[in-house]
C-alpha cells in the first residue's frame, strides 16, 4: 500500500524491531523508530513483559 502511495521514507511509531526490518524489506525506508512510552500497572505489567521476553519488543 505505501508503495502504491508512493511513500519512501516514513517515521514509524512501533517497539517491534521486526515491524521495521519487514517495512524496510518492501522498499520502505524507515527514517525513525519512534517508541511508544507507556507506564507499566498492575493491568498491564505482565502482558508488556511478555511483548518484551516473547517477541523482542524494544521495552524499557
């Protein structure tokens, strides 16, 4: 669809490292990865963890 669009270049809000690397494999260079900051609680704390362990997403 970018292609299609005719876009290049795009900043890209994502913690998964794969999302880039597969992006930038269609011919879409990524510019910069722009992280998504949320806090951690008790609601949410083990499924982040999970994202960061499981799937390598970029979690501080």
């Amino acid at each position: 669809m970018l292609q299609l669009l005719g876009v290049r270049d795009v900043r890209l809000m994502t913690n998964n490292p794969e999302k880039v690397a597969a992006i930038e494999a269609e011919g879409v260079h990524v510019i910069e990865r722009v992280e998504h900051q949320m806090p951690t609680n008790p609601h949410n704390e083990t499924y982040l963890a999970t994202k960061r362990d499981r799937a390598g997403h970029l979690l501080r």
